[in-house]
C-alpha cells in the first residue's frame, strides 16, 4: 500500500503471503513445538514467545513509528508484578499475606495489594497500568516535541528508575529477589505440567494476536501515518494531523502488549524481579527487534526469539564468549544492516516480499551522504531523517 | 542549620561527580548529535587506568596525580578509535549510534571482566585525602572536596579550551552550523575527531576520581551513564553551563530528596522533575539556537 504502483493483485499476493507466515507461525507454535519439545523446553520457548510478544510492540513503536524505547521493562514489569500480586495473595488464600511479607515485614498488607485479590481487577490492571503510565509519560513528552535521542534517554531514565525504585521495597515488593514461589495460576496448579503446557498455548496465541493486531494497523490508514511521522514528523504536521497523538497510540500499544507479556512470563517462569526489568533487559528487548528487522511484521518476533535462544544456548556454556558475540551482533547488525537480517540482499529480492518481511515499513538505510547533508541543517539529533524512504 | 549545611555539601559531592561524568558527553552529544553509551566503559577504563598505574607506582599520591592525565590519554584514545572505526559512518543515525556503542560497551565490559577479573579491585587512596575537612559547620570528606575541584578544573579547562584556542572556536562553528562551518574551510572530520578525543578523556578523568569513592568493577560505567545523559538531557546541548548546573541542580534535588525520602524514591522523583522540568523548556536549561523546526 505504500507503493502507489502496487496493483490490487500483487497486494493480494502479498496479503496472502502473511496469511501464509501466519499459518506456519500458528502451526510451528501451536503443533509443531508442543509435538517435539520437552516440558523443560516447551516452558523455555514459553519465555521466549512473551519476549516476542514485547517484540511486537517495540516493533511498532520503533521500527514503524521511530520512538526507540529503551523502558519497555517498565511495562514488562508493571503487567509482570501485577500478575504476581494476584498470584501471591491467590496462594496465601483469602484475607491471608503473602510468605515474604511475613518473613521481611510487619504481616500486614499494604492497601494497595488489596484490589488484586479479584481476578477481574488483575487482568484489566495488566492492561491497563502500563497503558496509563505509558499514556502519562508519552503525552508529557510527545506533546512537548521531545523525541529522537532525547525521548530515548528519558525511556532509559524510567528503566533505571523503575529498577531502583523495586529495589528498594522490600518489605511490599520483594526487594532484589522480586516475587517468586507460585504455585497456583487461577485456580491451576503450576506444579502440573498439562497446566505448563497450557500457559505455553497461552503465551502462543497471544503473541499471533498481537501479531494480527500490528498486522492489521500496519495496512490501515494509521499505519502509512505513523510511518510518515516517523520520516518526516513536520511534514505530517503541516498536513494538519498531530504527530503526538499518532505516536501515542503506539507507544500505549507497545506498553500494553509489554504489560501482557510480563503477566505470561510471570507464571511461565515463576518469577518477576528488577533484574527482568532494568535497563539491561529493556535493551535487550530492542536488539531482538534490531536483529529480526525493525520494520517488518514478522522480523521482530524472530528476532526476540533467536536471541533469546541463542543466550540461553550459548550462555550457559560459554558465559564470556557470549557477551562478546552480543556486542559484535549488535554492533555488525546496526551498522551494517539498520534493517536487520531479514534485508540481506538477497533474501530481500525474493522471499521477504512475499512472506510478509517486506520492506513496507522503508528501506532504514541512511540517506546518502550528499543528500543528507543538504536535508539535515544540523546534525539530526530528531531522528527523522534515521528512516527517509529510500526508493521502493 | 547543620542538617540543611550537610546536605548541601552532599549535595554538591554528588553533583560534581555527576558533572565529571556527563560533561564529555555534554560536548561529544552537542557536537555530533551522537548518543556514545560507552561513555560508561571510558569511565571504567580511567579508573582501571588508575589502578594500573598505582600497580607499577606504589605511592598512592604520586600514582594518583600520574593516573589523572593517563586516565585522559586511555579514554582519550579509546574514544578517538571508536569515532574512527564506528560513529563516523553513522552520523546521520543517532539512535542507531546509541544501539551501537552499547553493543561495544557490552563488549568493552568483558574485556575488562577478562583482564581484570570479575571481583571489584581497590585503589588505596593517598593519606592527603583519607580525612575529612572541617568547614566549621560540617566535616567534609577530603576525597569529596579533591573531586569537587578537579571537576571545577576541568570545567574551567575545557571553558578555556571552547573560548580562546583555534580548536575550541572551530569545535563551536561546528556546534553552530556545521554545513556553513565547512563551506568556510573547517575540516568538521578532524575536529569531530578532536572533539571526541577530549570528551572521551573527560570520561577517563572521571574514572580516576571514583576510585576513590568505591572500588572499581567492570560495570562501574553503567551505573553513572544513565545519570549522566540526564544531566545532558536537562542541561541541554551544545553548551557547558547548561551541563554544570544541571548537575549540581540534579545532585542538589537527589540529596534533598533522599533527606526527607529514601534514596530509591528520590531517584523516581528526580527523574518525575526532569520530566515536568521538560514540560517548560523542552530543550533543556540553555541550548544553542538554530533554525531548524525541532
């Protein structure tokens, strides 16, 4: 659709093409994974898929809309501890107090514990906390044209502080150990591994929903909006529409989709402490997403998924080398290929097109240098220019 | 009147470390726009410097005094490689800089875990500044107030530098308006070059000074680098009086917060002010002005 020569017929193809991703995504996940993997696996792939699920959303707020968030742990965080304060007071019983609070403070509960004894409250807090937080903080900082570099430091700003701040509760919040020891999840006993596998088929649907959701954004109106922000933010604002609110609703979205995939991961992994949430996971989150392909639908979520692999895989075995072969990933990916592994050349002519890795999002390289010096007066510290659509 | 005196001593304490720590990247991120996170790493590669030297110089003065311009040089060459092999080729992509050279803090991180261990080493102190000094009021720890002036010394060192050499009236064009300070014969490559030589050696002088807060451990950048691109993103760009008050202004705040809070909370809510603070001058305290729409 961003092609205004596409006929109707190749944007058919092409839709089907993601119908197609979608399938085989649904049938790795959902068949395929469950068939072959171990219950030790199949958990693992379970953290893995609420990675991919943030993945979706930085994807959008990122790669689509330009706001690199480096805080998305915040709301991983937020929809992750309001799971576990259900969980706890579910498995302390009714008008009972969580282990911890006894062995640490006074036994009492704090007031604000109280409403996620109901189930109903939980699930809409998972939502709708880390929307409103991400809803306060985007439209202090959207409306007052902070961006780029600017809003990207701020992100990382509330990372830390978010940290810190959960650090330093330990009587109400766990502290440095976080919460932990769950033993139900609604009524299922987390002990039972046909429960195990449940929150795995969880996890997985959610993410094709959420994938399905970004899909469908994508194609519509908002979609081609918000990548026109993101290349040239005053263009769209001469046009008449408002940048700071089409880049709040996807920054809400991202936070939202963060917050349901920390409520997934708690359960799945059985615990949420600051070291799930601070600044080094937020920016793990991003590489994922910078790896797979920023702009592209399905890129993220490989992206997310293979790193994470590739940590559990060659970290526990070669803890030094990883982080050297991290670094160099991150550093070779974003320099060389901005639009991550799923624009090398080759694959980029053929595949990509057709299954949905297209390049709709525009090409990220940047402008030629000629160019770009007679674009950006200053050296662009907004960003703007990261993203100028090269020819399709 | 004790309590408030001390405080403001604290205060002050924290913002000149504060201060050390963002005022190179005060000069390379108003220069070049670049977000350079391995700015924490330079830190930590000033105070292993620092620590190295005190391994071939037993006398803790003499090594410390040595360690402060070597700490320059080694974070000065470090960054001067980076800009060299990486950020130049990314200057019209400032966000994907921050990813960049967080991937070689990452590494950079390892290396200094492999050279040196994962444990935290010491730097013994030199006898001078193990005391305190009493200001009448209040006691102040000597190490505090030797930081307190080496940060005024290189704030007044690079203010000399930006004012009356060839080099700083050259790296201000190029904050001005870059394309006009080439077309007038500035080679903004080699000054971009420069530039990031001096910052990065601020980082390394920075280094140095923490050890003798705390021991010194591979991730003893990451704990200063969130801070000090707040300072920058409070302070605004592209002028260092804008960094020297945010500093202080933020170590004030933190201090005062965490007398009548606890310092978690007074880190949530120094980071609420910033943002409040961003809600009336979206560009920080001073910034250059141009004409651009942003």
């Amino acid at each position: 659709m961003t092609d205004t020569t596409a006929t109707s017929c190749g944007k058919l193809r092409r839709n089907y093409g993601v119908l197609f991703g979608f399938v085989l995504g649904a049938l790795a996940l959902l068949v395929l994974a469950p068939a072959v993997l171990s219950d030790f696996r199949l958990s693992l792939l379970g953290r893995f898929v609420c990675y991919g699920i943030v993945a979706v959303g930085i994807g959008l707020a990122w790669g689509r809309g330009g706001m690199l968030t480096l805080g998305q742990g915040v709301f991983f965080g937020l929809g992750g501890y309001v799971m576990a304060f259900h969980l706890k007071l579910a498995d302390a019983g009714p008008s009972g107090v969580p282990d911890f609070m006894l062995l640490y403070g006074s036994g009492h509960l704090p007031i604000w514990w109280e409403p996620f004894r109901s189930p109903v409250v939980t699930l809409l807090g998972i939502v709708l906390i880390p929307s409103l937080v991400a809803f306060g903080l985007g439209i202090a900082i959207f409306r007052r044209r902070v961006r780029g570099a600017y809003f990207a430091i701020l992100s990382q700003a509330l990372a830390a502080a978010f940290a810190i701040l959960l650090i330093g509760q330990q009587v109400t919040l766990g502290g440095f150990n976080g919460l932990n020891g769950f033993r139900s999840f609604f009524g299922f006993n987390l002990y039972d591994p046909v429960n195990k596998r449940m929150l795995f088929y969880i996890a997985a649907i959610a993410l094709l929903a959420m994938l399905a959701v970004v899909w469908q954004l994508y194609r519509s109106r908002y979609g081609e909006l918000l990548i026109a922000v993101r290349d040239q933010e005053e263009r769209v604002r001469f046009l008449g529409y408002d940048p700071a609110n089409i880049k709040l609703v996807a920054y809400v979205l991202a936070a939202a989709m963060a917050g349901i995939a920390g409520a997934l991961f708690v359960p799945i992994v059985g615990i949420i402490s600051p070291a799930n949430v601070g600044v080094v996971p937020s920016i793990a989150f991003v590489i994922g997403v910078a790896i797979g392909g920023r702009a592209t639908l399905f890129g993220p979520v490989l992206g997310a998924i293979a790193v994470a692999w590739a940590q559990t895989a060659l970290s526990e075995n070669f803890p030094s080398f990883w982080s050297y072969f991290q670094g160099a990933l991150f550093v070779l990916v974003i320099a060389f290929l901005p639009a991550g592994l799923s624009s090398v050349t080759l694959l980029q002519r053929s595949l990509p097109r057709r299954w949905g890795f297209g390049t709709r999002g525009g090409s990220l390289s940047p402008p030629p240098s000629d160019a770009g010096s007679l674009l950006s007066p200053e050296p662009d510290l907004s960003g703007v220019s990261a993203g100028t659509e090269t020819g399709q | 009147m004790q309590a408030l005196f001390s405080q403001l001593v604290a205060g002050l304490s924290l913002g000149s470390i504060l201060l050390l720590a963002a005022l190179g990247l005060a000069l390379t991120f108003g220069q070049m726009g670049v977000i350079n996170m391995a700015h924490g790493e330079f830190i930590m590669a000033g105070a292993y410097t620092a620590f190295v030297v005190q391994g071939v110089i037993a006398d803790a003065g003499i090594s410390l005094l040595l360690a402060i311009p070597l700490g320059f040089l080694v974070g000065g060459l470090m960054g001067v490689i980076l800009e060299a092999t990486l950020i130049r080729r990314m200057y019209y992509r400032p966000l994907d800089t921050l990813l960049v050279t967080w991937g070689v803090s990452l590494i950079l991180q390892q290396v200094a875990r492999d050279i040196f261990g994962a444990p935290n080493v010491d730097v013994r102190a030199p006898g001078w500044l193990s005391g305190s000094i009493d200001l009448g009021i209040t006691q102040v720890p000597a190490a505090r107030l030797f930081i307190l002036v080496l940060a005024a010394a290189a704030v007044i060192g690079l203010s000399l530098v930006l004012k009356m050499t060839p080099l700083g009236r050259r790296i201000r064009g190029v904050v001005q308006n870059r394309d006009l300070a080439e077309t007038v014969g500035i080679s903004t490559r080699s000054t971009d070059r420069l530039t990031f030589f001096i910052g990065s050696g601020l980082a390394g002088i920075a280094g140095v000074a923490l050890t003798l807060l705390g021991s010194t451990g591979p991730t003893l950048g990451t704990s200063y680098i969130v801070d000090a691109f707040l300072v920058v993103v409070a302070g605004g760009i592209g002028q260092i009086k804008g960094a020297v008050i945010a500093a202080f202004g933020l170590g004030l705040l933190q201090a005062t917060f965490e007398y009548s809070t606890t310092a978690s909370i007074a880190k949530v809510m120094v980071f609420v002010v910033i943002v409040v603070f961003l809600q009336i001058r979206p560009q920080g305290i001073f910034s250059v002005r141009t004409r651009s729409l942003a």
